[in-house]
C-alpha cells in the first residue's frame, strides 16, 4: 500500500514539473503494479509462475550482462 501510495505522488510530481516521460513511466509502473497484485489475489500459484519463468531465462540474462560487461572493459 505503501508503495502505491509512493508512487501515486511521483507521478502526481512528475506532471506538475512537467515531465512527461516520466509521469508516463511512473503512471505504467502504478498500473503494473496493481494488476499485479490484483492477480496474485485471484491466482493461487501466481506467485510460483513468475519464479519459473525467471528460473529459465536467468542463464541467458547472465551469460549477456557478462559479455556485455568485459566488452566495456576492453
């Protein structure tokens, strides 16, 4: 709730400096994030499903920050 809450009033900041992709960012970030949670409610292995698919993808995702990462070093 706390977080919502948050990121209700960077949004609400964003807008009124007139800052416009990140109003749009934040705005995205609040409404992920309660459907989200609104799943998770009514899914009981919604939890459980995520982790899986990230369990998948986390080989690729390393292997590509590793290489992306001695490529800068050079």
């Amino acid at each position: 709730m706390r977080f919502r809450l948050a990121l209700q009033r960077a949004t609400r900041r964003a807008v009124q400096i007139h800052q416009r992709e990140s109003a749009a960012l934040l705005a995205r970030t609040a409404m992920e994030t309660c459907i989200v949670g609104l799943w998770c409610l009514n899914e009981p292995n919604a939890v459980r499903q995520p982790r899986e698919s990230e369990i998948k993808v986390a080989p690729t995702l390393l292997n590509s920050m590793s290489s992306a990462g001695s490529s800068l070093s050079q």
